[in-house]
C-alpha cells in the first residue's frame, strides 16, 4: 500500500516520504479500514517535529490519528456486519506506530465509529481528535442545557466543534475571533460574536451579566485574566491549549469566583467519556459542513506545513 512515513524527526519536507508499505492485517478486535481520507491535526505535526525532543517512540511512523473510510477486513471477535461500514476514525497513531496517512490502516473496533447517512466522508476525516477533545471540554463537568459557554478560538479546528456540540446541547454560546472581517463566518457556529481587544471583556458581561459558565480555552496563558474576568460563580475553565509551558495565572480571582480548571487531553480518557462523544459527534456530523482543503498524499509535507501555518481550514489527504 502506498503511505506517507517518517524515520526520524524533523521539518516537513526534510522527513516525510511517500512510498510502499506492507498492507496491515488487522488482529483481535480490530478493524481494517480502506481510508478515503487521513485528517491532519497538529498534534501529528508536533509528533513529526519530534517537538519535546524525547525522540521517536518508533524507528517507521505513518502519521495522522484521524481519517475516514469503508471496513474491508475484520479481526477475531468483531462482528462481521462491520464489513462495508462506511466510518470515521480516531486516535489511530495514538500510542501506536501507524496512522492514517495510508491507503489501509487497522485499528481497534471502538476507533472506527459507523458515520451515519447523511455525513460525507470528508466531514467524517475532520472529527476525530478536534471533536473528542471539544466535547470533553464541553461535557465532562456535566451537561450544558440552559448554561453560556464560551469558546475562545471559535473559528479553529477544535472551537468550531465545541460550538456546535454546546448549542445541540443546548447552551448558549458565545465565540470569540480577532478580526472583525471573521464575524460573519462566526455567527454561523455561535449565538453571540465578541471581537477580542480593548472592550471585549465587558462585551461579554453584557451577554453574560453573571458571567459565563464554561469557558472552553485554546489559548490558556495568553487568555487567562480575560478567562477570570468574565467566568462565572463556580464557572468551568476547560483549557486544551496554551503557546506558553509554564503560563501564569490570576490566582485569587479564580480562587474567589471557586473556578474550576480543567485541563482536557483526548488520548486517555475513560470508555463512558468516548461513547459519549463518538454518540454526539456521531449525530452532530449529519449535514455539517466544515471548511476544509484536499491534497493528495503526495503533498503531505504541504499538508503539514498549512496546519503548522494555522490553517483555519482543515487539511485533508486523499489517500
């Protein structure tokens, strides 16, 4: 099969190479799925770039965690009505060497959820790991029915999905851009727009005049005060992102408002926490429409380089 590979860490263009690779077989409890499409998050480029300089836990990686496809072989003790399924997957590099940049990729029956009719397979490739950590950052303190949540970041990969998971929830949302020229294609996900600068804050507060009750944050240490500012009474801060390692934070504020701070990852969670988002991104993929861009596997240096550059559209292999 042909796939994308990398051998060591490193820039794009420097380590990644396409070519043939042995088709996997799946085993116990695995499924084979012929990819249509491999999602690139930047947690896979981080990975590539070996970013936290521990070295590669794999002397060969196929890139990517999500993809979507069509079941072609089963393994022992799955069921054999998966054959033909058309699926979304996710996690598939996660803690293992191959991913989805791939024509075939194996993976562990639960990480290939049946995409329902209605969902295409390019809307399947932008779930995965933007939508399990959206929903954990909306629904892991509890359901949202009749609350405000606010979304930093309401634009990206992972804030386009939280809102729209938080208003299926049924919560108010309030998203967040930078640029006036992005509120349009912001109130599209959202109830309510605020521009981030001077004002913002008590543009919130009007919306908000208790305060909001969860905050699903993008940009942690660069958002922090403004977080404190406009969360509410034992209001949620559920944080999966931050450009600083070490990031400051207004204690007294948040301890005063008795704020909870959740740090949300998408790898490890418990078995009810992703039946429940593979359930809800599930529903919420029937008729979504999500920007996004298609290369060919041969361009995935490109691919990798648009979403280290910020795309705002989700980048897509066809594979």
């Amino acid at each position: 099969m042909r796939a994308a590979r990398y051998t060591r860490g490193g820039v794009a263009a420097d380590v990644l190479t396409v070519g043939e690779e042995p088709r996997p077989e799946p085993g116990p409890g695995e499924v084979r799925v012929r990819l249509a499409f491999s999602g690139v998050n930047p947690g896979d480029t981080k990975k590539r770039a070996d970013w936290q300089g521990l070295g590669l836990p794999f002397p060969l990686v196929i890139p990517h965690s999500d993809g979507s496809g069509v079941v072609d072989a089963v393994g022992d003790g799955v069921a054999p009505s998966r054959l033909g399924q058309q699926v979304w997957v996710w996690g598939a590099q996660s803690y293992r060497a191959f991913g989805t940049a791939a024509e075939y990729v194996c993976v562990p029956d639960a990480l290939a959820p049946e995409l329902p009719d209605g969902a295409t397979l390019e809307v399947g490739a932008c779930l995965g790991i933007p939508g399990i950590t959206a929903h954990r950052c909306v629904f892991a303190d509890g359901p949202v029915a009749g609350k405000t949540v606010l979304v930093q970041g309401v634009l990206g990969g992972v804030g386009r999905l939280a809102a729209l998971l938080a208003r299926q929830g049924g919560a108010a949302v309030i998203g967040t851009v930078r640029k006036d020229a992005d509120v349009a294609a912001a109130a599209e996900v959202a109830d309510h727009v605020v521009v981030l600068g001077a004002g913002a804050e008590a543009a919130v507060r009007a919306i908000a005049p208790d305060g909001v009750d969860r905050i699903v944050e993008v940009a942690f240490g660069d958002n922090i005060a403004f977080d404190s500012d406009v969360v509410a009474l034992d209001g949620v801060l559920a944080a999966y992102a931050t450009r600083q390692a070490e990031p400051a934070l207004p204690f007294w504020p948040l301890l005063f408002a008795n704020v909870t701070i959740r740090l949300v990852g998408s790898d490890d969670l418990s078995v009810e926490a992703r039946a429940d988002a593979v359930r809800d991104l599930s529903a919420l993929a029937v008729g979504l429409a999500v920007p996004h861009v298609v290369l060919p596997l041969d361009r995935v240096a490109e691919a990798h380089d648009r979403v280290d550059a910020g795309s705002r559209e989700r980048v897509l292999l066809s594979v």
